[in-house]
C-alpha cells in the first residue's frame, strides 16, 4: 500500500469523527483536514491542506504557538494543547473562537505527523460564564439583604470580625452603631407591608449615602440596623451617627410616617472579647434608648 493510499484511507477515518480532526506535518503544514473542521473554520472543501496551522491560532498568540509546535514534535506525545488556559482559533473570516484541543502523534511511512482534534467550546464557555454569574450572584443574595441591597447580618459580623482582627493587630479604633426603628410596626399596620418595605428602603438608602464607602451599612432582620465605622474613634462616630438620625428623622417627616429611631452605639479603642460580646453590648444600649422613651441615640466607648 503506497503512502498516498494510506493517507487516503486515514481521510476517510477522519471524516467519521463528530469533532474537527487536522493533520499536521513537522513543519506545522496541514495534510488532511475532515469535513467537520472545513465547516468549523469557514474554509471551502480542499482548501485547509496545504495551509500552516498558524493559519488557524488567533494572531496574538502565533508566535508562541511556533514554539509550541516545535517544543511538541521534539518529544511526541498524547497530550491536551494549553491545559487550564482557555485556547482559541480563528476561523477564515478572522472570528476567534474557544476550543479545546488535543494532540496526538502519529506515524505514517516513518514519519510523525501530529493529529490536532479541536472542539467547539464556545456553548460550553457560554453555560460556564452563566453558572459563574449565577455562582457570584448567589454569593452576593447570602451576603445582601434582599429587600435594601444593603449587607445582611453575616456579612456584617464577618466584616466586625476582621475590624477586631485589625484592632487587634494594628490598635486602630473603630465603632459600631446599633439602630432599631420606633413605631415601626404600626406602619405596617395602618398602611400597610408595600409601604413598610418602601420605607425600609429609604431608611438603607440614606444610611449609605451618608456613609464613607469603607463604611458597612447593614440590615440585621426586620427594622434593626447597623453601621460599622471602621478607623473611627468617638468623636467622629458620634458626628456621624448624629448626622444619620438627624437625616433619617427627616424623611420620615416628609414622607408622613410616625417612626423616630433608637440607637447604641460604641467606639472600641480596644478589641473586645469577641463579635458576640461586641452586639450584644451596642443592642443593649440601643434597648436603654428605647426604655427611656425612645428617638435618642446613647454612645459608649470601650474601654470606658
């Protein structure tokens, strides 16, 4: 059997497989490619033998691709091309498109040729990027409070849990803010839950505005939240929840809703014994506003 036959017989093989298979002689020029691959790349029938493969590798990467080539065919072997890298080829109208491609030496009347099988990935990597979004967004939605966008308890304690590491570590001082709505219920009550929610919203988005943006505004549940101030000693935390509740009794004014607000809030110069010691000393002052007639604010600092 003649070489010429051989390969003939190898087209016919390669035209029985679902992905494009090329074959590639050492000087990276194409002998046979199937009928998958002529559609896959855009060339008309007969037309990709004879062509370097680089023809195929998108422009930027051509050079390294050579060295590839070269680095494959002195040591032969089965092998994915870019393994963890997202591969791409050109196709004849220039489109780049993802793939994924494996080699394989083959030997043909004491020659080595290279079989490149390429598969379309673009679906594949279309579905990733979607489960990925999906991923990040499900990530984001148990770190954020549905209703205000703003972050939700975990996330806030996660983030007091690093302050105290950095008061800790470095002596910086930070504070925390505890604020719990007056009256809130009866809103619900004689206007009803839209405009609970609707008020909630506004009480979050006012509260971030008014916030640094290394600050954390946080809903804990229901009509509590929370501000953690961090490289905030007493001064300018007692400034600024001021500015808060002042900003915040304002809107409820104009917008006619009977709701003042309760809040505690301590500066800690010192870490304290823990996340949980920390919250519960903030709500308990913020329970000795209300105890005293509610819509006031108390600020402590630790230590006293």
């Amino acid at each position: 059997m003649t070489s010429e036959t051989k390969i003939s017989q190898y087209a016919k093989f390669l035209n029985t497989m679902p992905d494009s298979a090329i074959l590639v002689e050492p000087d990276g020029r194409i002998v046979l490619a199937n009928e998958v691959a002529e559609v896959f790349f855009g060339y008309p029938e007969a037309e990709l033998p004879g062509k370097l493969i680089h023809d195929l590798v998108p422009k930027t990467v051509q050079e390294r691709h050579a060295h590839y080539v070269t680095t494959f065919f002195a040591e032969p072997h089965r092998r994915s091309m870019g393994s963890g890298l997202n591969l791409h080829a050109r196709r004849a109208d220039g489109q780049e498109v993802a793939v994924d491609i494996m080699l394989s030496p083959l030997g043909l009347e004491g020659q080595t040729f290279t079989l490149c099988i390429v598969r379309d990935m673009t679906e594949r990597r279309r579905l990733e990027t979607e489960l990925s979004g999906a991923l990040e967004r499900e990530k984001s939605l148990a770190r954020t409070d549905h209703l205000t966008a703003v972050a939700n308890a975990r996330l806030f304690e996660e983030r007091l849990e690093r302050e105290i590491e950095r008061c800790k570590r470095y002596q910086h001082p930070f504070s925390v803010a505890y604020l719990d709505l007056d009256h809130f219920k009866n809103i619900n009550d004689t206007l009803g839950h839209q405009v609970g929610d609707r008020l909630l919203t506004r009480v979050a988005d006012i509260m971030s505005s008014l916030c640094r943006s290394t600050d954390t505004v946080a809903r804990l549940g229901g009509d509590e939240f929370a501000v953690l101030f961090p490289e905030c000693n007493e001064s300018p935390a007692r400034s600024a929840v001021g500015k808060l509740r002042l900003a915040l009794l304002d809107e409820m004014r104009r917008n006619d809703w009977s709701v003042t607000f309760s809040i505690g809030a301590i500066t800690c110069r010192e870490p304290p014994d823990s996340v949980q010691a920390l919250i519960e000393a903030a709500d308990r002052l913020m329970y000795r506003v209300k105890e005293s007639g509610r819509d006031g604010a108390l600020h402590e600092s630790f230590p006293a």
